[in-house]
C-alpha cells in the first residue's frame, strides 16, 4: 500500500500541474486537454504518496493497448518527441536531479486488474524512472494519487 506522506487536494495538484505545464499552455505544444477537467470532476479526495517498488512497477501506461509499466519495453517507445523526453528525464536522474511528481489515479474497474494506479500526468517520467532503475536501487516514487 502506498505510504501516505499527507492529504492532498484538487487545488494543490491543480497547482503542480500548471507549475509543470502539464497541459502545454505554456511551451506552446497543446496536449492532456481534457485533463483539468477529467480529474478535477471524478476524483474526490487526493493524497501525497510514496509508491512501493511493486505499485510502480504495476503502474498503467496510457497508451492502447494499456500495458503495466514492468511490461514495457523501452526499445519499443513510439516517437521520437517521446524517446527525446524519456533520455532527458533519465539524463536528469543519472545528473543526480528528481522529477516531478506523477500524477495517478485509482484504477477504473475496465482496466487491468493487475494494474496498481493509472497513470494521468507522467508517463514519460516513468519510464525515464524505470530506465534508471535497471541500475540503480528503487527509491519510492512521489504521486499525487486522486480516488473516487
């Protein structure tokens, strides 16, 4: 179970979200725009988490067909915007620099039931995180986990 640091709230991570441009308003490259939206209406309570290595590793990708993070092949990243943002957040890891935090929710009851949270905002800092990981011990991973 996922270590709760402390409650959170839609306000907060509203915040986070716009502090990291999660929605491209900023850097000119639109993208995630039902986001606010989508989370800001379905989710009524937020916590500030530590994730255990399995919850991580059992984390939903966003991308169809939903696969586990732990199942992802990194050879296999679509894009080359992607494979670029993936090295540069990995770049940051092995420079000694944190992420941002992710941003989870509780899983819908359609998606895979071996699936720990699925992953709203941070998909490239995943896999950034799970490349680093390969080798480097696992250190719990923060998450903005909201919950219906």
């Amino acid at each position: 179970m996922a270590r709760i640091v402390r409650n959170s709230t839609w306000d907060e991570v509203k915040r986070h979200l716009e502090n990291i441009d999660a929605t491209g308003l900023n850097d000119g490259y639109p993208r995630n725009d039902p986001l606010f939206n989508l989370l800001s209406s379905l989710f009524t309570s937020w916590n500030f988490c530590e994730l255990t290595e399995n919850e991580f590793n059992s984390l939903l990708i966003p991308q169809d067909p939903h696969i586990l993070l732990k199942d992802k092949d990194l050879n296999d990243i679509e894009g080359e915007d992607s494979n670029f943002v993936v090295q540069k957040y990995h770049n940051d890891l092995v420079n000694g620099d944190s992420l941002p935090t992710i941003v989870i929710r509780e899983r819908f009851p359609n998606n895979l039931v071996d699936c720990s949270f699925y992953i709203e905002d941070g998909a490239h800092r995943a896999l950034a995180l799970k490349k680093f990981y390969l080798t480097n011990s696992y250190i719990p991973v923060n998450a903005f986990i909201g919950y219906f």
